[in-house]
C-alpha cells in the first residue's frame, strides 16, 4: 500500500479509469508506483513516459545495466518497488 492517498480502481471514473486498463494489463494490476498518481490522472502518463524513456530508449547502457542501476538505488532508498 502506498503512503500517498490514490483512487481505488473500482472507484475509477472516465480518463482515470482507461489508464488503469492502459497500464494495469490483462488483470487490472496497476503498480503503486503509478497509482499514487490517480489524484492528477495527467501525470500517471507523464511518468510513465519518462520511465519508457529512460529504460527503454536509446542508451549505451543495456536494459539489464539500467534494471540493476533501479534495483540498486530503490535498495539504498529502502523502496520496495
């Protein structure tokens, strides 16, 4: 459960509720990560874009090279995700 208040995904109205189907896959799964960002809809795009860029888009680092950097920062910040 994240520390940041969100709206449930049963309560989801409208543009909210097509971004928890974008991004919560075939069993409506959102991460924390962006559901704390179902108070500003906007947003939840906004960081999930900046997320694709960064791990996906061009880079001398390797995707693998770039899920270890993750790993290790969110382990030194005491962050699950």
């Amino acid at each position: 459960m994240a520390y940041i208040p969100y709206v449930p995904y049963e309560e989801a109205e409208t543009s909210l509720q097509e971004l928890y189907r974008k991004y919560g896959g075939p069993k409506n799964r959102i991460d924390n990560i962006l559901r704390i960002h179902s108070l500003n809809p906007p947003s939840m795009n906004h960081h999930f874009d900046l997320y694709a860029h960064l791990m996906k888009g061009s880079s001398p680092l390797s995707l693998v090279q770039r899920e270890m950097i993750a790993i290790v920062v969110s382990a030194c910040n005491d962050c699950f995700y």
